[in-house]
C-alpha cells in the first residue's frame, strides 16, 4: 500500500496520502493543485523527491515512518569532523558558518564555529545537511 508525502514550500504541513493501488495514488497525486503533469508513477517519484524532505513515495506506512524517524535522528559530527570538513574547503571559520547556514556578524560565525570544533557545541542538523551538501558540491567540482 502506497504512501506518499509531498510538502511544498508554501506549506508547512505535508500532504499525506495513502492508497490501495499505485495507480490510485498517482491519481490522487494528479489532482494535487502543486502537482505538475505526472506522466507515470516514475514521475511522479521523481517529482516527489524534488521537493522538501521528508516527501517521498514510500511502499508502506512502515517506510514512511522509517524515514520521518530517520530524518528526526539528529545527526552528529564531532568538533574533528567539522575541522577536518573546514580545511578541506579551505574556509576560515566565519565563512564556513556563513556557508552552511549560521547567521550573525564575522566574529559571531567564528566564534560559533571555533566552540563547534572544540566540542563544546554541536552542528545544528540543517548545517549538517548543509556541510554534506557543500562537501559533495565541491567533490563535484573538483571531477569536471
């Protein structure tokens, strides 16, 4: 039995929907308003997983909750994770906080990131996804 989740930007509660059959959730995908013209269950996934997490299409009510619980794990990285991450950006550390999502002035985003490597605080998850995110673009980068 199908599930899908399907947040959209403009929302801050997912759409949630279960149903019997594929092709029963891809037409209830359809009637979406957000939805785009969804040609096939392959679509529809593909589309599904351009948007905010935790959407998804998932074959059961027991992988959707895997994964919503997966997402609410936080992810930890140790003050020697996130140094090793910065110097291999070649970032100072206000820069680097800028890059994966910490506001305030210079000296506050160095600060934040100097006590961060220290261990005497931790990435926020959103910032872990955000280092995971510029780490892979680079890695990217540097192949072309």
């Amino acid at each position: 039995m199908p599930v899908v989740i399907a947040l959209f930007d403009t929302d801050v509660i997912p759409a949630v929907l279960m149903h019997d059959t594929d092709q029963a959730m891809l037409d209830a995908l359809r009637a979406l308003k957000p939805a785009p013209d969804l040609a096939d269950v392959a679509a529809a996934k593909a589309w599904l997983a351009g948007l905010s997490q935790p959407s998804g299409w998932y074959d059961s009510p027991e992988a959707a909750k895997a994964e919503t619980a997966r997402l609410r794990r936080a992810e930890r990285l140790s003050g020697e994770a996130v140094s090793e991450a910065r110097d291999a950006l070649s970032m100072s550390r206000a820069d680097f906080a800028e890059a994966i999502g910490y506001a305030g002035n210079p000296n506050t985003r160095h600060k934040t990131i100097w006590e961060i490597e220290k261990g005497e605080k931790s990435l926020r998850p959103d910032a872990v996804r955000a280092l995971r995110a510029l780490l892979a673009d680079r890695s990217i980068d540097d192949m072309e």
